[in-house]
C-alpha cells in the first residue's frame, strides 16, 4: 500500500508539472472542452449534472456548465460535508453565493437545495485510456461514485488537459472508473470491459 500511494504522488508530482504547462499554453481550454463535449457527449434530456469550480490551474467547466443549464440540465456543485464522507451535491445557477471549502474550494451554501446528480463533471490530476483517474488523494470521488452507482446508472466524465494523459494511473480497488474522458483535443469514451 505504502509503494502504492508513492507511486501516485510521483505521478501527481510529474503531471501537475504538464498542467500548470499546458494551462498556460491553451488558455481557452475550457471552450474547447466545451465543443468536444458538444460534439461527443449525449446526455438525457434534464438529467442532473454536477460539475465543479477550477481550483490552480485545473480546466474552466464553466463555459460547458452554462451550456448545459442553458439545455435545461440542473447543474450542482459538490460540496464536502466531513473528512472521509460522499460529497453532498447543492443547486447552483452562476451568480449563486459560494462559501469557502476545505482545500482552496468554493462551494454552495449549505442551505441550497440538495440534488442527487445522474451525471458528474470531474476534474482530475491524470487520467488514462482505460478509464482510471488520479485525483488529489482525499478520495472524495470514488467514495461518492461508489455510493452513487450502489443506488442507479451515474455517468462519471473527466475533464483534463490532453498533457495530463498518462499510460497507467496507479490504482487500487476502491478507484471508480470513469465512463469519458473530455480534453481540449478529444473525447474518449471508455469501453466497459471489466478491468482485473
């Protein structure tokens, strides 16, 4: 488990080197996600979308956000109740008052309203073609995925830049599988073949 979790930190150490990179080199990335979505990605109509607000230099969701409320889809925001727990996911509209979360997060309101997403718009530190990500290492994520799909069908999308791809994320068994990866440069759908 030890050699595990280094083995990610150097990949996290590597990767976030190529995205402060590519940050820099492709600064409407976020409208390119946007398109690529555009052209690749099939929603059901009105489903509930969580996505997320860029901390550093994460991918900007918002122009794809606002797409999608614009498409009639609730989006919601995450929001970390407790260390160790599934993320509670909150109504937001742009303009809607945030809060300070944990760890440089801005988040909704605890008073907003409480909606159970069908899909979720995640960032990531790496990804890889079988579908695995990399997060931060707090495993907020996978915790909330693994609940969320235990109860019905939730679609899980990563965003990234094309420069976060990796050959194999380090991973375990309680990493969640996503169903896309979004970049700048392309959609990959990941096939649903079951991983050993």
């Amino acid at each position: 488990m030890a050699s595990l979790q280094a083995e990610k930190q150097a990949v996290r150490a590597t990767v976030r080197v190529r995205r402060a990179d590519a940050a820099r080199a492709v600064p409407d990335a976020g409208d390119a996600v946007n398109e690529v979505f555009r052209r690749a990605v099939r929603l059901r109509p009105s489903a509930i979308v969580a996505g997320y607000l860029p901390i550093g230099d994460e991918i900007d969701p918002r122009p794809l956000l606002r797409r999608l409320h614009a498409l009639g889809h609730a989006i919601t925001l995450p929001r970390i109740v407790r260390s160790h727990a599934p993320l509670s996911f909150r109504a937001w509209e742009e303009g809607d008052a945030l809060e300070d979360g944990p760890f440089g997060t801005l988040q909704p309101a605890d008073a907003a309203a409480t909606l159970v997403p069908e899909v979720l718009i995640l960032p990531m530190v790496a990804f890889d073609r079988r579908g695995f990500r990399l997060g931060y290492g707090g495993g907020y994520y996978d915790r909330t995925l693994a609940v969320l799909r235990s109860r019905r069908a939730v679609t899980a999308i990563g965003i990234a830049y094309a420069a976060q791809e990796v050959p194999v994320v380090p991973r375990d068994r309680h990493d969640q599988k996503l169903d896309w990866v979004v970049t700048e440069c392309e959609a990959i759908q990941i096939k649903t073949k079951k991983e050993n």
